[in-house]
C-alpha cells in the first residue's frame, strides 16, 4: 500500500457476480463509479493515471469499502499515448 | 482416403446412423499427414465453430505452455442455442471423428482425460456416445481416458466457463474471469474447451494435414463448417458448406424462402442482417463490414410475412429468462430489455417512451456480465433497431406492422415449462 508509483494507469475493476449493488463504491469514489437505475456499478474502463493521487486514493476507499468484497484496483503498466486517459 | 475437394468431410460416409468404429476407420483411414501435429493444425489456420472463431491452434500454444500433469480437453457439444442441431448431427453421423479430434488435442498438450459433454435432455446423442466410447474402450488402450458428461440443459450451460464449471462442481454457472485469455481449470487441472466441430476438424487435420484441409474455404476462413437452418424453409437442414459459400446457395440447401425479409445470423446471442445481403459470401472476414459473424452456425430465416419487432421481442424475453442471475446488469438488465420490447411489439400506448428507454439501457448493460450472454442479446437488439429501423418507427408509433398482427413465428423459441418462470413479471 505504501508505494506510490507515479507511472502508468489503474483501473477500479468489479466481480459481476460479487456485486450485489450496495452502492457504496459510487458515495466513496464517486468521479470513478456512478450507478446504473438498477443500482449495479458503471465504471469507465479506460485507465486512470496512478500519478492522480486523490483518484486512487478514493478507489482505494471503494475497494475497502465494499461490503461484498467485489472491487479491486488493477494496474495497468502502460498508459496509452494520447487524451484516451483520464489524469 | 478422402480427397481434398470432396464434400462433405465431417458428415462423411453419413448413412442416418452413427458409423462404427470399424466404418469410421474404413472410411477415413489414417493418411499421410506431411508434418508434425501442431505444425499442421497452427497451418490449417483453423478457429473455433463454437461462435467466438478464436483460432484454435492459438488456444492449444497456450495449453502447451502450462506444466501440469492433470491437464484436459473438454469437447463441448452441449449445444445452447435453440436454433442449432450441428453437433447433434455430426455425433449422431460421426461420433468417432469428433473422439479421435480430442485425442490429437489431448496428445498434443499432454492431456491425461478428456471430457466429453452432451446435454442430457438429448438422449439419442447421449447413446450414439456412449456407444462409441465402448467400442473404443474395447479396441485399443492408448493415450487420455474418456469420459462422458451430461449436464442439463441451459442456454448458458455451454458457455465455456459455466460447462468447466459444472465438470469441476457441478454448477452450470459462468464463472469470473478478469483476464482473458483465462486457463480454466478443473481442480488444478488446466483445461482446453473445443467445440463438437472444431475436434471433428482436427480429426481431419491430424489425419491429412494443413494443405488437405486447405482446399476448401477462404484465405482468412478455410475448411468447411456445419449450419443450421430454421426458420422460413421447407426443409430444417444442417448443412457442411465451405466457408465463403455464398448465403443464397446456402439458403436453396433448405429451400428457404428466396426472399427473406431479414436473417439471423450467428444464433441468438448473433445479430439481424437485412434479406438483401443474400451474396455476401459465409466467412467471418465478408459479414463483419454488416455487423454479423458466423458465430455458432447458425441461420433463422425471416419471411415476409413475419414481423422483425415481434420476433426480436419473444428472443430477447427467452434470453433474459435464460440469464444464470449472478451479475446485475444481466439478471435486472435483460428482463428491462424484454419489456421494452414488448411495449414495441404490441405497439401500446408506452411503445415511444419504451423506445427510448430500449436504446438507452441498450447502451448500459453491455461488457459487464461475467460471461458474454448479456453482450450477445444487446448485440441482437442493436442489430434489430438497425434493420428493421422502418418497423420499429411504425411501431413506436402505434402502428404495428402487418407482419405483427399475422401471429406466424420463424425464430424457434423453446417454450417456457411455466409462465411463472418469467420471474420478473
């Protein structure tokens, strides 16, 4: 948890079948996650840069916040070139 | 042997019963393959017949690489799709063909078992296997042990995860996959999952080589492949065309109506294409510029006295009652999906804002299921509002179509044991 590394991407990830749409991933990280009418989950698939800080710290809070355990953040070692992500 | 231009190849020597093994021996006699195993299967350029045409000797490397003693290969004939009799046909033809296939897979990854699944509410194509698997029990001992499995039928029971799923724990459910590709596995035991047809093809390929296998099909599609079709025809025909066979010869194998208003290609997690198209050659690389694919081999004709509304409707409500309802946006999704379109196809008063809504939660649910069954029926209903754009203008309008109000239906819907399974209604 402690290292910060300031290149590349992550993104937040949910398990489908875990998710039982709490929704408590859209009030902790709420620029990352918002919820479709059936209350599951919609979250942008194109990474977010691990150099913005307060993204992947609400993301953290998400993935510790989820009482069904379904989130998790995946890094993406390369960031593609261009306005595609989201710092 | 049989030569390379001969047709057909895996319904081969067919005589309405499943040929034996001394018959399946006689009849494709060990030829002489020029190279070695998977340099001839990564040369014949063969992909997937179960719908994704993901080429197989690509899925075989990766097995390969893993070092594992518990290794299998699953034959999938479970075969979900209503419209789709492929694999019933060619183990109730050649059920040996298909085992010899899964033992070359199985040799060539260094597989100690294999797999074999049938739906158990197909009790012919249970026997013919069961049968085959005793005469090859008594002739020779060599290479993976087989066995047969038969879980019950379900559309996404044969989805790859959900069928290692039940091999493994006896659920029919999709599993969670966060990379793809993913090794399944049973217990620790890696697994490769090959279609019915797609074991069949590398029956022939082990047998006579990448050239042989050439000789049919296109540059990007070679070989030949199994289709069903239903719907508005005279005769339901499982048909083995090469691939790049145009659709208009396919359809006459059937004598389909020669003018249909649309087709279903692929199955139903496939898309509509419009009845004009009927001289695009049957290879993925030809239908992809149109939105559809070859898919799991199958085509549903439409004619013109049906109405594409009212047949994408009674689809999508079968499909969503098909969902396994483990992820959300499929279980509550795909029944939203449903409604909508019965508002359109009924033409109510609610059909323009049902419309609306259709393509909006079109838009939301797909890529977040564990499997690809809500993606598939989004797919469908894209394809729905984009060829029958002119019915669905009617429609939203309150104005069915005459198609609609004619009750004839083409597109084979199994029907529901109870009204009361539809959960959500």
């Amino acid at each position: 948890m402690g290292m910060r590394r300031r290149t590349g991407g992550f993104v937040l990830a949910v398990n489908p079948i875990q998710c039982d749409g709490f929704g408590h991933c859209t009030e902790l990280a709420p620029d990352l996650v918002r919820l479709d009418e059936w209350g599951y989950p919609i979250i942008d698939k194109t990474p977010v840069a691990l150099s913005n800080l307060s993204a992947l710290e609400s993301a953290r809070l998400a993935v510790r916040g989820c009482p069904r355990q379904a989130l998790r953040i995946e890094r993406v070692s390369d960031l593609p070139e261009g306005p595609a992500h989201r710092t | 042997m049989i030569q390379a231009h001969d047709l057909p190849r895996l319904l081969h020597g067919d005589t309405g019963r499943p040929l034996t093994l001394a018959q399946h021996e006689a009849t494709f006699p060990i030829g002489a393959r020029p190279g070695g195993l998977f340099e001839e299967l990564e040369a014949s350029g063969l992909t997937g017949r179960g719908g994704a045409a993901f080429p197989t000797a690509r899925k075989v490397r990766l097995l390969r690489e893993q070092r594992n003693h518990h290794k299998f290969v699953v034959v999938n004939a479970m075969e979900g799709e209503p419209g789709a009799h492929k694999d019933q046909s060619l183990l109730s033809a050649n059920p040996h063909l298909v085992l010899d296939g899964a033992e070359y897979l199985a040799a060539m990854i260094g597989a100690k078992n294999i797999a074999v699944a049938v739906a158990r509410d197909n009790p012919s194509v249970v026997n013919h296997v069961t049968r085959a698997l005793h005469e090859r029990e008594r002739r020779h001992d060599r290479g993976a042990k087989f066995e047969l499995h038969t879980p019950p039928w379900r559309f996404v029971a044969g989805e790859e995860s959900a069928l290692v799923h039940w091999l493994d724990d006896n659920e029919s459910l999709p599993q969670y996959r966060p990379q793809r590709p993913t090794i399944l596995r049973i217990g620790h035991g890696p697994v490769l999952v090959d279609n019915a047809e797609t074991c069949a093809n590398v029956g022939l390929i082990g047998r006579y080589g990448a050239a042989w296998f050439r000789a049919h099909g296109t540059e990007q599609s070679p070989g030949t492949t199994l289709v069903s079709v239903t719907g508005a025809v005279e005769r339901p025909t499982v048909a083995e065309v090469p691939l790049g066979t145009t659709l208009r010869e396919i359809l006459a194998l059937a004598d389909a109506d020669p003018n249909p208003l649309a087709l279903v290609m692929g199955g139903y997690g496939g898309s509509w294409l419009d009845g004009r198209h009927l001289d695009l050659p049957y290879a993925n690389e030809a239908l992809a510029p149109y939105g559809v694919s070859v898919g799991a081999g199958i085509i549903v004709v439409l004619s013109r006295a049906g109405c594409g509304v009212v047949e994408t409707h009674r689809v999508v409500r079968w499909m969503a009652n098909e969902s396994a309802r483990q992820c959300g946006p499929c279980a509550f999704g795909l029944p939203a999906l449903a409604e909508d379109l019965g508002h359109l196809a009924h033409a109510t008063r609610d059909a323009a804002a049902a419309y609306q809504r259709l393509v909006e939660r079109a838009g939301v649910i797909e890529g977040r299921g564990a499997c690809r069954h809500p993606d598939g029926v989004v797919r469908f209903v894209r394809s729905a509002l984009a060829v029958f754009a002119a019915d669905f203008e009617g429609h939203r309008h309150g104005a069915a179509c005459a198609g609609a109000q004619s009750r004839r239906h083409f597109a084979a819907v199994p029907t529901l044991e109870r009204e009361d399974e539809l959960i959500w209604e």
